[in-house]
C-alpha cells in the first residue's frame, strides 16, 4: 500500500467530485466578495452562476493566497498519520503559495524529521495545473512510488499548455490590467486578446486578434502546432472558462472534430473563484500536452 498522500491548491480548478473519488485532498485559497471572505472551494460555498453574475453587476473581488501557517494546518495531519506528502502548488509566477508552501515544509519536517514531503511549482493555473495534478494521480493509482511521480512530474510541468482568450474586456478595464481606452477601442473592434502561461509561469499577452471566430480558429491551430504529434495528439485536453460555456462548447467541438485520436472527450469546467476573480467572465481556456514552453 502507498503510504504517502498527494495534494494540490484549489486553483487547480478540477471539479470538486474529482478530487473526492480520486482522494486529493486540497487547499483552499479564498477570495474577499462585497465585504465577505469565501473559500475558494469549488463551487460548494458560492455557485460559479452567483460568483459570475455578481461580477457581471459590478463587484470587484479581492483574492488571498494560502499562508504558511494554513499550509502547516493543512499538511500536518496528514504526518501525524505517517504518510509522506506530494503537494503540487499553484503557479510561483502568479502567487506566493509555492514559497509559502516549501517554507511550511522547512517547519514541519524540523517537526518530523522521518518524514517526506515534496512541494512542486506547477507553474501552471486553472486546469493546466489541473491537468498536472491528474497526470501524477494517474501515475499514483497505477502503484508508482513518491519519488516517481515527483520526479516525472517536475519533467512534464513544462510540456503542459496554456492558451486562452478573453471576448470580455470589462473587467480587465476595472481592475486596471488594461487601460479605459484599450479596453474602448478593443471592445469597438471586437478584439480578442490572446494569452498563455509561459516558462515561468506568468502571464503573457501573444496576440490581438479580431472576432470570436478567429480567435477560436487560433487557439485551436496553438494545439496543432504545439501538441504532441500535432493532429495526431492523443493526450487529454482540458477547457475551462468563466460563465462562457457555449464558447468552450464550441472550441471543444472544433478540437474534437481536428484530433480524433483524443484520449476521451474535452473536459470542460469553470474557472474557479480565484482566477474568476482576475479574468472576470467571458475567458475561455485550452490546456494540452505539448512542447517544452522555453
């Protein structure tokens, strides 16, 4: 029997059923909604409908990390059983957990010096980080050992993509990541912006594209030329989005008619309450297996 645990963040946004029938407990961030705190659980305390149209009407949600010190409550149980921890965190370049995390980990093993626990940077949100989490549960059910998973894992992290765009430049223009006039003259022209999550894990704007039907056709031709074997890909594929499912309805449609040797349908979910928080609605997101982000 394998007697270490494997863990994520909940902004790994994977349905929440997911997590129970494959036992990955995870740990919730939160996020500050018109004066109240929530946990950032999936759905469970606030539906992703209210949590959307409650942005649509105007509110402007803030978001908090997970801190050392609810990663030590979170972590210690699990020692106290004798089980070894393999937490996989959310991206470094967009939060402070990963650092928060490893020092929690510094504490805890001083605490239990027996034991074993491995903190990765995904490097990776939303369901790219979920994606993740998956391929190591995968590897974990199938009998490999911590070291095995931790190990493939940190060689894989970089070959999981991240691609998304935004029909929605609202709330991009209200929490100030772009400016009044750029989201006036962006919204005029039907632009599209297109985005990934790089090496590092950050953010990065690649292209302005014009129309929703363009910028389907693109994020799709981003699999074909980034995936494993091209239109051969016969991965998992993952879309998540933020109260726009008939647009991720529609690009899943598109890659599930160019790449028929998929490994099972598109998985489609929400956006999580975290990163909702920071995209607003109308963000769709493409995650597969591919090349090395460099």
């Amino acid at each position: 029997m394998l007697n270490y645990v494997l863990t994520c963040c909940s902004t790994a946004d994977m349905p929440y059923d997911y997590f129970s029938k494959k036992d990955i407990p995870f740990v919730s961030f939160h996020y500050i909604l018109d004066g109240k705190e929530y946990p950032d659980d999936l759905g469970q305390t606030m539906s992703f409908e209210e949590f959307y149209s409650r942005i649509a009407a105007g509110a402007m949600p803030t978001t908090s990390q997970v801190n050392v010190g609810q990663y030590i409550d979170f972590f210690e149980p699990f020692l106290k059983e004798k089980k070894d921890i393999l937490h996989i965190s959310f991206s470094s370049g967009l939060s402070g957990s990963y650092n928060s995390a490893t020092i929690a980990r510094e504490e805890l093993l001083s605490k239990y010096p027996d034991r074993k626990i491995f903190i990765v940077d995904s490097l990776g949100a939303s369901l790219g980080y979920g994606l993740l989490v998956d391929m190591a549960a995968d590897m974990r059910d199938n009998g490999a050992n911590i070291e095995e998973v931790y190990t493939f894992i940190e060689e894989k992290k970089l070959n999981i993509h991240h691609w998304f765009f935004s029909t929605d430049l609202t709330h991009y223009k209200r929490g100030g990541r772009i400016s009044a006039t750029s989201a006036t003259v962006g919204s005029l022209l039907n632009i599209c912006p297109l985005l990934n999550v790089n090496h590092e894990g950050k953010l990065t704007p690649c292209k302005k594209i014009r129309g929703k039907k363009r910028v389907m056709e693109e994020i799709v031709h981003m699999m074909e030329s980034h995936g494993e074997a091209g239109v051969n890909y016969s991965g998992k594929c993952f879309i998540s989005n933020s109260a726009c499912y008939e647009d991720a309805r529609k690009v899943a449609d598109l890659i599930e008619k160019k790449f028929t040797l998929l490994n099972g349908p598109v998985m489609i979910n929400s956006i999580g309450t975290v990163i909702g928080s920071h995209t607003g609605p109308g963000t769709v997101a493409l995650f597969f297996l591919g090349d090395k982000r460099e």
